[in-house]
C-alpha cells in the first residue's frame, strides 16, 4: 500500500468534471497521465444537490489520443459507480491501460446532480514516464 505523503508534489491531479449540475450524460474532460508511475489510477466524485432523486453512473474511459475515448477494460476492480448521495464523496479505483483518462456521467433516474470528478494518480518520481507512454503532444 503507497502511503500518501506529498500529494502537491508526488501525485498528478486532472479535473474530468468541473463543479456543475448534470442534467444528462456529460462527458468529462480527457486527463493527461504520461507522468505517472504506473497505471493504478483513481476517480475521486463528490456531490453537493441532488434533485428529485437524481441517481447517475460513473464510467472510466481512457483514449491513446485524447480524441476516441472507450469505457476502461479494467475487470479486476470497480471502474463504474452509481451516485445517489447527496454530500458524499465517493472513489473508483481502477487500472488503466491507455495515456488519457475521462469520466462519463450518465443519468440513470431524477432530474439532477451536482457533482465535480478528479482523477489522481501517483507522479513518477523523477519526472519521466515509466508509464511507457510517448511524450509527444497528440494532434
């Protein structure tokens, strides 16, 4: 288990979902993790308001280019999660295989949810990608 000391300094963050309300699907913003350690990556969704019952399934996707994004192949570990509790945070941990990472929210029941999504995952020590992962900017 990676004790957490640094995480300013010794993790990557990326926001796949900025603070918002989602009415319907909405797909999260691509995540550049070329720096990482390794591919043990989490999804890190906190909640605020739900409206009339609001009930929505988190899915990982990840993309080799940031452009055509598929749901995670991860079987080994939770990669999707429903979300119907308001003030709560909840984690998906998971083993990603690609560079990007985003986060699809769809709307299973209610009107609403507001609700942000972070991924984290542990920075390679020295900066450099032992990920495997080449370094050059996608088009």
């Amino acid at each position: 288990m990676q004790l957490l000391i640094d995480l300013k300094n010794g993790f990557i963050t990326g926001i796949t979902h900025p603070p918002v309300s989602l009415a319907g699907n909405t797909n999260g913003t691509g995540v550049d993790m070329v720096n990482s350690a390794n591919l043990r990556t989490q999804l890190v969704i906190q909640t605020g308001t739900i409206t009339s019952s609001g009930l929505f399934n988190y899915t990982v996707q990840e993309s080799d280019d940031n452009t055509t994004f598929v749901t995670a192949s991860d079987t080994t570990n939770t990669n999707t999660g429903n979300i119907n509790t308001a003030n709560s945070v909840t984690i998906l941990s998971f083993n990603r295989s690609k560079r990007y990472v985003r986060s699809l929210a769809t709307l299973v029941s209610g009107t609403s949810v507001i609700a942000s999504g972070l991924f984290i995952a542990q920075k390679s020590p020295d900066g450099s990608n032992t990920a495997g992962y080449s370094i050059s900017p996608s088009s």
